[in-house]
C-alpha cells in the first residue's frame, strides 16, 4: 500500500534514525555513569547504532533506568521496520491509519489514541 511517498519516507526514516542515535547516546551515558567499569564490554560492543542486536543486548543488563528507553529503541525498530514494508502508519491494533498529527509528534508509535489508551487502561488494570 502506497501511503506516503518516497520523499516522505526518507525524511521519516531520517528523523527516526536521528532519534535512535539519541537515544543510544543517552542510553551508553546512562550504562556508564550507573554501571560503571563492568559494562565497559557492553559500550564496546554497543558501539555500532544501527545493529539490532545491540537493541537485545540491553535487555540482558536489567538496568531499569535505561528500560523506558530501551522500549523506544525497539518501538523505533519496528517502526523502520513498518516503513520498509509500507504498513507505517497503520494501527496496529486496529488497521485504520493512524492520526497524522499524532505521528509528526511520535514516529515510532505503532498505535492510535484510542488503541494506545485502551492498551493504557489494560496496562494499568494488570499492574494492580
Ligand atoms: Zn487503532
């Protein structure tokens, strides 16, 4: 399905990427300055933005400070991952496509108001 145009895409892929490498660099500041030496292996191997297995990687430090951002690396996959295939911008819950003020303001969602809000309510319903 054609949603957007090419040159839509790549500036969203761009703004993405520019994002990712953001947070990598918050991220790699966070793991340092918390960790300290332990992690100095995990920096090295971190070094490399662009590799997935990095995003997988950090799951393997359960450093809870970087977990929000870990989450939005790999929302921010997905949704690279969702431009190449020519559904972003399609809820993932619910098919329709997603509001475009919403995605000018997060990319990397893969949710509508209503789904993301439903997904909320449910999140906060289990966690009780
Ligand atoms: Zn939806």
């Amino acid at each position: 399905m054609a949603l957007m145009d090419a040159e839509k895409i790549t500036q969203l892929r761009e703004k993405l990427l520019e994002r990712k490498r953001k947070l990598w660099r918050e991220v790699k500041g966070q793991i340092k300055t918390g960790l300290g030496e332990s992690y100095q292996d995990l920096l090295e191997t971190a070094r490399d933005e662009e590799d997935q297995a990095q995003v997988n990687l950090l799951e393997e430090t359960q450093f809870s400070l970087i977990e929000p951002k870990r989450q939005e690396l790999v929302a921010i996959e997905e949704a690279l991952q969702r431009l190449e295939n020519g559904t972003y911008g399609e809820c993932e819950g619910c098919g329709k496509l997603i509001e475009p003020r919403r995605l000018e303001i997060m990319p990397e969602t893969a949710l509508c108001r209503d789904c993301q809000s439903q997904k909320e309510k449910i999140a906060k319903a289990s966690s009780r």
